[in-house]
C-alpha cells in the first residue's frame, strides 16, 4: 500500500511538472516566434521617454510693428523628482522643508504643503521638471547652485513667459496667457490639434500655456510654439541614464494688429480721465456712478479696428505665473467695473438718439415722409392717436419745444417727437409695412447679431419684435407682464430705448457703414501674421519678417440708402456738430477736429439709475473725401450725450485728425506721459455742456 501509494503521488508531481515546463515553452515560443515585435516595442517604450518642452509663444504688434506683448526669460526653481525618488521618505520630506525654508528666507515665500503637492502633481510625467517658485531672482538661482549636494531633484531653469512693455494698454484687446486646463486641453485634442505651417502638430501637455481671451485666445493656433522634444533612456527603476535625442522647440507667429499705440494710448487715457471726472456728480436724474466705459475708432473703409478701449482696465503681467481665488473674483466683480470685461464688445446698452438714423431709414423705406413729405411741428410732446389715459403722450426731454423740422434738422437738434409720429403711422399701418420695418432695418445694419470680429466673448445686442416679447412671455409667464406688443413700444423702440441693446462695437459699426454710404464690412482686428527671420532683431522692422497671412477687408452686407435720404442724414448728422442749436455744436468748437465732423448724440434713460452718454460719428464729412475715422462713446450712467460722450469723442480724434497723436509711453518711460495725464485729467473737469440731452 505503501509503496503503491507513493509511485502515485510520484506520477502527479511528474505531471504537473510536466505541464508547467510544457506551458512554460509554449509561452517562450509565442514570446520569440509569434509576435517578437509588439514585445520588443512594449520593451522599448519602458526603456526610452520623450519629454515636451514648450516653446516661446509668437509676439503681439500693433499696425506699425510695435511690441505690445513680448516674451522675457524668467527664472523657475522646479523639482527633478527622479534623484529624489531614490531618497527615503525622512530624506525627502527633509529636502522639502530645507528647501521651503530657504526660498522664504531668500524672498521667496513658499510653502511645504506647497513643494510636497507638486511633487506628487500627476498632470506632469515622471521625468519633467515640476515648477515650485516662478520669477526667482538671479541670488536666489547662484545660492541654490551652489549647493546642489544639500539639495538633490532641485533644479533651477530659464523659461519664457509674457511681458508687457506698456503695461496695461489694450489689455482686454490682447487677453492674456494661463494655465491650460482640463476643457481646453480637450479642444485641442486629435483632429484640433493646432499645426505649423509645414503641419508639424503643436501638441499640449498639462502645465503648457493657453490663450485666456482677447486676441491671445482667437489666435492661439498662431502665437503657439512648436514644441521642443527630449528622448531619454531609463532604466527599469524608471532612472535616467541619458538623452537620446534633442528636438528645439520652433517659436510661434507674430501676430500684428490693426491697431495704433498711439491712438490706443490716447482713447484710454481720456476715457480714463473723463470717467474719473464724473463719479460722484450730480446729473440730471440722480447721482453719476460711470461704473465703466467703452470707446471704439474704425477705419470705416476696410472695417479695422484702430482703437478699442474699456475702462477699468487691468495689467496683464499680474496674471503671468496663475491667478488666485482672490485675484480673480476682484477682476470679475461687479464693483470693481469688471476690468477683465471687454466692455465695448461685451456691454449692452439701450442706443438711445444714435438710433435715429435707423428709424429714420425706415420711415423713408415706408413712404411714411420723403421729398416734400418731411415737416413736423415739435410740440414738445406726442400724443398717440385713438389713445386715452396718461401714457398716451410721450415727450422730448424737458418737453422742448424745437418747432418746424425736417429729417435733417430732426437729427441735428434731436427731435423724439418726429420719430414718435414715424414709429406710430407705421405701426398702425402695419398691415402695409409689416409688424416691425424698423427692426427689419436696424438688423440690416447688423444690429442684434455679433459682427463677427475675431475676439472671443462678443455679446450680440438684442432688436426686440412682437414675437420675440410673445414668445419671452410664452416661456417664462412668470416673470413677463404681458406678451402684447403696443404702440408705445415700438414708439420708444424708434428712439432707441425700451428693450433695444446695442454694443459699442455694433454703434460703431452702424455709423461706419452710414459713413461708407451703405457698405458694411465685418471688423477686423488682425492686418497680417508674420514669421521673424532674425529673432535677435526688433520683429517689425522692415525686412526682418516673411508674411504668413495677410487679413484683407470683408464686406458682409449693403443696406441700400437712395441719394435724397443718404444727402438728407448727411446734413443732419453735420448739423449736430456744425449748427449754432446741434446737439454737440458748443463741444466740437471747444475741441475741433482739423476736418468737418459729424455724428449723432444719444441719451439713454435707465430706470432708476442716471442717463447713459452716447455719441457715434465720423470725419472727415465732405463730398469726395473718404472718411477716415469712426467712432463711438459708451459711458453708462454718466450723464447727457452732448455733454460726457461727445466732447470726449472730439478730444480723442482731434489730435489724430492733424498728426499731433502723442507717442504711447512704455512702462519704462512712464514719466513722459504724466504731464498728457494731467492735461486730460484737467480738459474732463472743463467740458461744456450742450443744453440738452441729444
């Protein structure tokens, strides 16, 4: 039994053994013989890593080549974690205070918590340097070298990041650089990755650097860099062991804009002033907050924009190495102005008298007045027809009687109760003219709708109609009193109030399409994109850039305007600057452009809240000459057109009309622009007002 017993246990062992060595080798054939180069591939993606270098974004000009955001070297104390993985936990925990203590004595407060979180920060691979302290000065760089041996995995580098050599100027136009994120990251994925020229892909890594508005977002496939390459071995432990290869990164494009510096300088540093000058006054309806403000200049024949400014404002290089919790919410909040806003093309405001033009049209359109058919007697108010109970009549501000006028002199002076009598006659004949012929014109002109300019965040304006109340109500019943259109509204709709928004963008606009005699081109922002040939040279001077694209005019619509009316808006928009009683008359003679000027003021009522100032217009005005300059003021809560918008219009293309512009001043000679400040700060306080709202 015995013996039986142990000849049995004997034959399984020999079977199993069997059937491992039999396994064993089957495995070893599949390994050599049946798929050698999936292994040895898998073996060689263990053994080799690429590292991703980021490359130095592409700079931002103005229309004349100069800087406004460049690239400057910073230097980076960051953590090489394989030489510290090979510490034991003590040790390293040990690295991380020395280290931390040492950088706060030096003048660079960090943290523990601090340096052990980016250790451990998964976004990043092994083998790439992890960022602990940014902008490090060169003491701190030479005591850290020095000794090394105290601190192992600490390494100390030189990277590019943004600067700003004038500061805050056209801030909210540029944008500025962050952190990519998560969302963005995914934009950026397979198909959508951004490419170069000869379609090398511009991949990202987390950590890389992303357009965060303004023209570093729109063109971010442009400005992005190349990225450089390393290939390193590693042993199994994941140790290095040396670079295998070395791909530099490529910089990105230049992108020039349409803009010029010093026109730019100038719009801000009035708006900023005139702003200033207001809060805290006493208006008409209250007291004047101007919580922001917005200007825009466009070449009206091309559609590009020459300057664009919003107050507040902000410095992009505070946002250089991240932003905090705290940064951001007092760049967002409401009572700071919002400075990262964008306000001319993210702000909405009722159009007020700027409107007029519009309606007029309109009017023109419905043979509601025409040649021999334009004469109205101003009462002073407008009582509605067929209408009983105290909201029948409306009036013109302070119920001014201006007497006998016409579609021109109806501009000039700013008659409401003129395009009271227009928005009426055509509402009751609607059954000829349709449910809304001055919102049918108004979106001729683009209104309602964004205009397409490449920047990110453009607000579209609203161009309210019957069904777009019936259906507001439909879906919110709660909330809207009634789904009815009246009279009434589209009478305040023709003078540019009620439920009618209009960005400073689209203000623009309309009147450069009016100054073009009905050609409307899509604002632009970028002239051309260029690649550097030097890159040690400055990027726009002449012949040391090749053209990459070059951004031509796009017209996008024609609004037909016949001769009799277009010479007709042209008298009256003249007449506002030109005759004795036009609304901004007394403003132009106290600044005069070198040409004749024209435009139109607005105020805008807002329920319990002071008027906003508008005024849009162009010069020079004259037969056969082509317009140069359009431009538009926004400044809620700020008081009368004729007296805030108007003057500050002047001001701003009065030196740009005779080729005084003063030079924009960098940050480094900050100095020279002191006295400019000054003399706008003094020429806000001294503006003359027009005697009425416009």
């Amino acid at each position: 039994m015995n013996t039986s017993s142990t000849q049995v246990r004997l034959s399984g062992i020999g079977i199993v053994a069997v059937c491992l060595f039999a396994a064993l080798f089957v495995r070893l054939w599949f390994l050599q013989g049946v798929d050698p180069q999936r292994f040895e591939a898998a073996t060689e993606s263990n053994r080799l890593r690429v590292i991703h270098e980021e490359g130095p974004r592409g700079r931002i000009l103005d229309r004349n080549g100069r800087v406004l955001v460049d690239n400057r070297t910073t230097i980076v104390v960051a953590l090489d974690r394989e030489p510290l993985r090979r510490l034991e936990e003590d040790e390293r925990a040990a690295v991380f205070v020395d280290l931390a203590d040492t950088l706060t004595e030096l003048g660079v407060p960090t943290k523990v918590s601090t340096v052990e979180r980016r250790y451990g920060d998964v976004r990043y691979s092994p083998q790439e340097y992890v960022p602990v302290a940014d902008e490090v000065p060169e003491d701190v760089e030479l005591y850290l070298a020095e000794r090394a041996d105290r601190f192992p995995g600490v390494v100390v580098e030189r990277r590019t990041v943004r600067s700003y050599p004038y500061g805050s100027l056209a801030a909210q136009f540029v944008g500025y650089v962050g952190e990519v994120n998560e969302d963005e990251l995914a934009s950026v994925e397979g198909e959508a990755v951004p490419r170069a020229q000869d379609g090398t892909p511009k991949e990202y890594q987390p950590g890389d650097s992303f357009g965060k508005g303004g023209i570093e977002s729109s063109e971010e496939a442009t400005l992005r860099a190349v990225p450089g390459r390393r290939t390193i071995e590693v042993n199994a432990r994941g140790e290095l062991l040396g670079e295998l290869e070395r791909t530099d990164a490529r910089p990105g494009d230049d992108v020039w804009l349409s803009i010029d510096l010093d026109l730019q300088a100038h719009a801000e540093r009035l708006l900023a002033a005139k702003i200033r000058s207001l809060r805290g006054r006493e208006g008409g309806e209250g007291t004047l907050n101007a919580p922001q403000g917005s200007v825009v200049v466009i070449e009206p024949g091309t559609g590009q924009i020459l300057a664009m400014a919003s107050y507040p404002s902000y410095n992009p290089s505070i946002l250089v190495n991240g932003i905090s919790t705290d940064l951001w919410e007092q760049l967002n909040d409401p009572n700071n102005g919002r400075p990262l806003y964008n306000w001319a093309l993210q702000g909405a405001y009722a159009p007020g008298s700027t409107f007029k033009p519009v309606t007029a049209l309109a009017g023109w359109r419905a043979g509601v007045i025409g040649p021999g058919n334009e004469e109205y007697d101003d009462a002073g108010t407008y009582r509605l027809q067929n209408c009983e109970g105290a909201g029948c009549t409306f009036q013109n501000a302070g119920r001014k009687k201006l007497g006998t006028v016409d579609l021109a002199r109806s501009l000039a002076v700013s008659s409401d109760t003129y395009y009271y009598r227009l928005a009426e006659l055509m509402w009751l004949n609607r059954w000829q003219f349709g449910d809304h012929p001055i919102q049918d014109v108004a979106t001729e002109f683009g209104l309602g709708a964004p205009t397409g300019i490449d920047l990110p965040g453009e607000t579209s304006g609203r161009v309210p109609t019957p069904e777009q109340r019936r259906a507001a109500f439909e879906s919110n019943p709660e909330v809207f009193l009634t789904g009815d259109w009246f009279t009434g509204d589209t009478v305040i709709t023709s003078i540019g109030q009620g439920d009618v928004l209009v960005t400073p963008l689209q203000l623009a606009e309309l009147y450069a399409t009016i100054a073009t005699g009905g050609v409307r081109y899509r604002p632009q922002v970028i002239s051309q994109v260029t690649r550097p040939i030097d890159p040690a040279e400055p990027p726009g001077e002449p012949g040391n850039f090749e053209v990459v694209r070059t951004v031509t005019p796009e017209e996008v619509g024609r609004v037909e305007m016949d001769d009799d009316f277009y010479l007709r808006v042209l008298a009256g928009l003249i007449g506002v600057t030109q005759e004795e009683d036009g609304t901004a008359s007394r403003s132009w003679s106290a600044s005069p452009t070198a040409w004749t000027m024209g435009g139109k003021t607005g105020t805008a009522q807002v329920a319990g809240k002071a008027d906003s100032a508008l005024f849009a217009g162009w010069g020079p005005i004259a037969a056969g000459v082509d317009p140069e300059y359009v431009i538009s003021v926004v400044i809620p809560e700020a008081g009368f057109g004729g007296d805030v918008a108007a003057p500050l219009a002047f001001r701003i293309l009065a030196p740009a009309s005779d080729g005084t512009l003063p030079t924009a001043c960098t940050i480094a000679a900050a100095g020279q622009c002191r006295e400019a400040e000054s003399s706008a700060a003094q020429a806000s306080l001294n503006d003359v007002g027009s005697g009425g709202p416009g």
